[in-house]
C-alpha cells in the first residue's frame, strides 16, 4: 500500500519551505538556494539538476516518518541519496558541531581544575566518535553501494553488516545536555550557554533524522539493489 504524499512535484518549493522549514536542510544539501519565485518543486529541481522523486521522498519522509516502500524505492535515486548523506556528513563535522564546540568555549570558563575542562573532552571524544562512524560510512559503505550500482559488488560486505552495526550517533548528546544543565559552572556566560544548548537540541534532532534516513530509505534501497545484483550474477 502505498503513501499518499504530502507534498508532490507540482506544489511551490516556497510553500514547502513555509509550511516545514525541515525543507532548508534538504535544499542546502542538494544545492538549491533560496529564490525559487513560484516555481514548483520540479520545476526547481530540474534547473538545478537535482532528482524530484529523490528530494520529495526525503521532505516527505522527514515531515511525516513515512518511509518509501515496496516499487517506492525504485523512484529514488540512489546516488542522489549517496550524494545527500555525504553533504550531510560535511554539515555535521565541518559546520555544525565546530560550531558547538566554539559556542562552549565562548559559554563556560574554561579551566583544567574545573568541570568545564570534562565538558570540551567529552564533547571532543564525541565529534571523534561521529567523525569515525562517518568516515566509516562514506569510505565503506557508500563505496559499497556504488560498487553494486557498477554492477561488481565487493566480495567481502553485504549491506546487512552496516545495518546490524549502525550506531545511534546522536545519542551522546543526551549525556552532554545533561551534564551542562545539572554541573556547568556558576561562572558560565549564560546567554552563550543558552545558544550552545539550543544548538545542540538542534543538532541531536539533525543527527536522529539523518540516521532514520539511512535506516529506513538507504538501506531498504540497497537491499533492493543488492537483491537485483546478486540474482544478475548467478
């Protein structure tokens, strides 16, 4: 049975972005910019050469936690779904959680003798953490699936290994939310602590979604692709 879909290929991109702002991260990672007049979303990206059924799929999905299923994987994409979690990757380790980072350090006094000095390990042990899984993602896994899309799947991985191991990354931040509110320092900038801390409610909801859509859109279509390859290769 399939989803009705809330938003479609003919509706304005500005009437998505108005109704769910959820829309800007899926635009910026594709690169679309602001500007779309009254254009619809087709209309939007085929200009910008950007797969429709791929980015509906993704607003859809993050709007309202359908997943595409059955024939529905086939309408996406695939390396324009690579293409998505890469950009997202740069997002998370080059913009958002540096700027976390440079947030905490504006927010706390930082000393070796106090708490503050726990806090920015903990917080750096955690981007060392996330920049591994990732690293691990677009060095194996994705080259994985693009070796099934070549039709010469590696010998040694099956998409199924990466799903049994695939580890909630955002779930760290719970801990460091935590540890802010209850034992930050008295001393601490509390307006720059209040953004540090938005920020990383910001970012913990990015990482959750960024991880369902591996889960339930990436990997489903890889184990289609899989499936396909395989029985080719017999």
């Amino acid at each position: 049975m399939k989803h009705l879909q809330k938003y479609t290929a003919t509706d304005k991109m500005s009437d998505l972005i108005s109704e769910n702002c959820s829309v800007l991260q899926v635009m910026s990672r594709f690169g679309l910019s602001l500007g779309v007049g009254e254009k619809t979303v087709r209309e939007v990206c085929d200009e910008n050469n950007v797969h429709c059924n791929t980015f509906l799929a993704l607003v859809n999905f993050m709007s309202e936690g359908f997943p595409c299923i059955g024939d529905e994987l086939d309408n996406i994409s695939i390396p324009s779904l690579i293409d998505y979690l890469r950009q997202s990757h740069l997002y998370f380790l080059d913009y958002c959680l540096p700027s976390i980072r440079e947030r905490l350090l504006e927010a706390i006094v930082y000393s070796e003798e106090n708490v503050s000095f726990l806090i920015l390990k903990f917080f750096d042990d955690y981007m060392q953490a996330v920049r591994k899984h990732m690293e691990y993602e677009d060095i194996t896994v994705f080259k994985y699936a693009e070796s099934l899309l070549s039709g010469t799947p590696a010998d040694n991985y099956q998409i199924g290994t990466y799903s049994k191991h695939h580890d909630q990354v955002g779930e760290t931040l719970t801990e460091l939310k935590n540890i802010l509110i209850k034992y930050c320092p008295a001393q601490s900038n509390a307006n720059m602590l209040n953004l540090a801390l938005i920020d990383i409610y910001t970012c913990e909801e990015g990482l959750e979604w960024h991880s369902k859509i591996e889960d339930y859109l990436f990997v489903p279509a890889i184990l289609n692709l899989e499936r396909r390859v395989m029985n080719e290769c017999k």
